[in-house]
C-alpha cells in the first residue's frame, strides 16, 4: 500500500474549509466543550464525495500518527 503522498501540516480555518469541499474524509480532534479534560476525535465521512478503501485511509492515519510521534520527540507536550 503507497504512502500518503502529504505530510499533516498546520493551516488556517479558511484553509480547511476549504478543503472539506473536497474532503471525502475528516479526522476532528478537540476538548469537549462540557468537558474540557476530555479529548474526543472522530471521523467524519461524507458519503456523497467518491469514497477511499478503509485499509488506504487506515495508511494514512497512520502516516499522520508518525509524524506527529516524531514531532512530539522534539516538541514534548
């Protein structure tokens, strides 16, 4: 199974509107707001965009969970 072909990268809030035009998939991350300890994520799928076979999404997020490890060995939280 290919790579992912980007790399996770930080961009503004018009940027990802605009990207969820196209966005067959999109992975949330946040507090809740009732909640603030709690961290919840989800993945939002939009059924009317052409869809993308789980096991290469599952590559993806993975790729993403790479990076972001490598990150954090430089960062820490």
């Amino acid at each position: 199974m290919p790579d992912s072909t980007s790399r996770p990268t930080m961009i503004t809030r018009e940027k990802g509107e605009d990207i969820r035009r196209y966005a067959t998939a999109t992975l949330t991350v946040g507090r809740n707001p009732d909640n603030p300890e709690e961290v919840r994520s989800d993945l939002v799928v939009d059924p009317l965009m052409p869809p993308i076979c789980s096991l290469r999404l599952a590559h993806i997020l993975h790729d993403i969970a790479d990076h972001l490890e490598a990150v954090h060995g430089v960062e820490g939280c």
